[in-house]
C-alpha cells in the first residue's frame, strides 16, 4: 500500500459520499452493535451528513470513532492514497462534483 495522504478534517467526505452507515439506534450501551437488529447499518446518500457527524470549531468529528461498533465498516476502512505528507484533496473534489451535479439537475 503506497502513503496515505494527510486528512483536513473538512467532513466533506461524511457529506458527499454514498455510504453505509451505522444506525445510531442499534448502538448498544457498550459500543457494539445489536446483532439481532436487521437494520445496523443504513443507507446515507451523498449530500445527506452522516448522523454521526458533528463540526467542533470547524473541525469534522466522528462521534462514533471510538466505540467499538466502528471497527471494520465502510468509514474505518476508507484511506486515500496520494503524495506522502500532502494533503487530501479529495474533500474539495467531493464539493465540487456535488455541486455541479446540483447546478445540472436545477437546469
């Protein structure tokens, strides 16, 4: 696997991916899913934010990114691969192709 690239932290990537997600209902009181719930993980379109996404001071946070129901899905698992040290650009790509995709449907 080559470098990864250095996150900004922007949530542009909670934003404006298609996703699965973690269904905040199925989150147990310890932090693991409840395996007889059918419905853990939901769908979260691109443009939607993520249920459990929240902005502190400009700064994109994951209130879930500790627990233990976090390990091993879709959003742990996603890196992006670029110059060593560099920072990601795929947040900007992200808005700029939502964006424009809006700007076409509204025409």
């Amino acid at each position: 696997m080559g470098p990864i690239m250095i996150c900004l932290r922007c949530g542009n990537c909670c934003r404006y991916l298609d996703l699965f997600v973690i269904n905040p209902r199925s989150i147990l009181p310890d932090g693991t899913l409840d395996p007889h719930d059918p419905e853990s993980m939901i769908f979260k379109p691109a443009g939607d934010v993520c249920p459990h996404f929240i902005c502190d001071g400009g700064v994109a946070v994951c209130t879930i990114h500790h627990l233990h129901c976090y390990q091993g899905t879709p959003c742990r698992q996603f890196e992006l691969l670029g110059p060593e040290e560099q920072v990601c650009m795929m947040g900007g790509y992200f808005e700029h192709c939502y964006r424009n995709s809006i700007e076409q449907t509204q025409e």
